[in-house]
C-alpha cells in the first residue's frame, strides 16, 4: 500500500508540472504571436513613413531660406517620434496584460 500511495503522490506532483509547463507554453505562444504582429505592423509604417521622411528630407534640402529649412527639420523630428512611440505603446499594452 505504500508504494501506491507513493506513486500517487508522484504523479499529482507530475500533473502539477505538466499543467505549469502547458501555461508556460501557453504564455510563450502569446508572447511569440504578439511579436509577429507587432513586426508586421511595423513593416506595414515603414513604407509610407520612409516615403514621407525622404520627401521631407528633399524639401529641406530645397528650401530657400533657413525658417524653412527648421520647420521642415522639425516636422521630420517629430514623426519619427511619433513613428517610434505608437508601437512601443501598443507593444506596451498588450504585453502587460500578457503578463498578468
């Protein structure tokens, strides 16, 4: 009888793991799966957001006085800002709700 009681205490304690390490999976899925799209929606503003740099970049070059040149300057400053930060706060959302 002790050995019974022995290999169920083995097994409930196998189970126990083998449900962590389904979770653990689980969450390494998500994790992945949310990796795959944060890349693809970044491949999705790069081209319009390359094409719309390289065209403000062509203006300031062109551009006749120095004003102009700052503002174009600045523009361009603040969408690449605005590049990087929109997905670094979608990324941030959805990971932290992941995690919990």
């Amino acid at each position: 009888m002790d050995v019974m009681s022995v290999g169920g205490d083995c097994d409930a304690a196998t189970a126990g793991r083998s449900r962590q390490q389904v979770s653990d999976e689980a969450h390494l899925e998500r994790l992945a799966n949310l990796g795959q799209l944060s890349a693809s929606i970044m491949h999705e503003i790069n081209g319009p957001l390359t094409y719309l740099l390289l065209s403000l970049e062509s203006l300031a070059a062109n551009a006749r006085d120095e004003e102009t040149r700052k503002t174009v300057r600045a523009a361009i400053e603040g969408a690449c800002f605005a590049a990087l930060s929109t997905p670094r706060k979608f990324v941030g959302r959805f990971s932290s709700q992941s995690t919990t």
